[in-house]
C-alpha cells in the first residue's frame, strides 16, 4: 500500500471496505502530514478563541464513528470517514467565518452548516479543519490579513494564488484527498494552477451556497481527478 497521504479519495474508501485500513487510521495520518508541514505552509484558518487550526479529538471522534459504520457494513456513503478540507468562508456549525479578514476578527460561531458543508458530513466525511483565504476572497494570492501568508508547497517562496489559497496548498502538500473552495472568477481554478493540483468550478446554482454571492459557486479541489494520486 502507498503511504495514507497518497491515496486518493476512493482509494481509501476500499481500503476502509475491506478492512485492510480503518478511518482513524487514515486520519491519525492526515493529522501529523498536517503537523509536519503546517509550519511552514500556514493552510489551515486558526478560528476562534483558541486559535487553533484543527481539533484532533473531534477529528478522531469522527473517524471513530465512521470506522463504527464500516464494520457493521453500513456506510452513509462510498466517502464515509474520508478526510476533507473545508474552505474558511463555507459556512461550518460552531465556528466563525471571518472571509479572511482582521476587521471580522471578532465574527461569531456559526449557528449552522452552509450547504455544501452539511452534505459533506452526511455523507459521513471527516472534516479536518477549515482553510485559509485572503481578505474577503478579494486577492488573486494567499495572503490575509487574518491568516496570514498561505506558501506554495512545491517552492516555499512562492506563491498558491487565491482565493481557496489554503485549499490549493493543502491539496497540494496532502492533507487531505478532498478539500472544498469557493470560486467566481477562478478561485479553485488559480491554486489548481499554481500548486498542480485538480479543480473544478461547478455551473453557477448546481450546488447551493449560503449566504448567496452573485456569481460564487463552490468546487472540488484534490491532488488528482484520477482514482489513484500516485505519480510514475
């Protein structure tokens, strides 16, 4: 088996089928490749009071329920307990969503899921931790004003472009096998650019967006379109 990081989304999934791998395995894996590279990354959005990027007991709590769910043979999905990324202006229950910026830095939790989070946790997904993005969506880079400044894995000193800027790096540096942006005029599409990854930016409407923005959809980013992510 390739190293967790490498695998792709359904990939996992099989893998979590047969047994021959466990969601909380999967996501002690993704956590530390978090660990290591965040540092020097700055992908992930430290919310809230505590600042922190990811909550590792909520993180495992959910891999725990999902593995739960495998043995007994009853995913709620063919993604159940993969790991996933959520991009910091979706809408996630309990935390705040300050759209990248220092003037909303005092933003409450949210009460509820936005849409495209709330079918990713039915469909059982592990969600890791929002990620960053520049002031209000506004810059074609990875640099904010709340967060910091998001670096290009594959050149430090470069940059992710924008706005799914932690999005793009975390694809990139494999925190995960999917993460969800948010794109008007290319912000899923530059980072898949600028760090080699896939993206796609859905047709305005086919997935619903709260609060509604005239023209923003949300897409899918991954380090592959295909079934496996490792390269020849």
């Amino acid at each position: 088996m390739a190293a967790i990081h490498e695998l792709a989304a359904l990939e996992l999934a099989a893998h979590f089928a047969s047994g021959a791998l466990s969601p909380a395995e999967a996501a002690r894996a993704f956590l530390a490749r978090i660990e290591a590279w965040e540092p020097r990354l700055n992908a992930m959005a430290r919310l809230g009071r505590s600042g922190a990027a990811v909550n590792p007991a909520g993180v495992m709590a959910a891999a725990r329920a999902a593995e739960t769910r495998w043995r007994a043979k009853q995913p709620l999905s063919p993604l159940d307990g993969v790991p996933v990324t959520i991009k910091e202006n979706i809408y996630t229950r309990g935390d705040p969503s300050p759209i990248g910026t220092r003037a909303n830095e005092d933003a409450a939790p949210q009460a509820e899921d936005a849409p495209p989070a709330a079918r990713v946790r039915e469909a059982g997904c592990v969600v890791l931790g929002k990620t960053a993005m520049p002031d209000y969506g506004m810059l074609s880079s990875g640099v904010s004003s709340m967060h910091g400044i998001t670096r290009n894995p594959w050149k430090l000193d470069r940059n992710t472009s924008g706005s799914s800027s932690g999005a793009g790096a975390a694809a990139a540096a494999g925190y995960a096998p999917l993460h969800l942006g948010t794109d008007i005029g290319g912000s899923v599409r530059l980072p898949a650019t600028h760090c080699g990854i896939f993206a796609l930016k859905p047709s305005l409407g086919r997935v619903p967006i709260y609060p509604p923005y005239i023209g923003r959809v949300a897409g899918p980013m991954a380090p592959s379109s295909e079934t496996s992510t490792r390269r020849s």
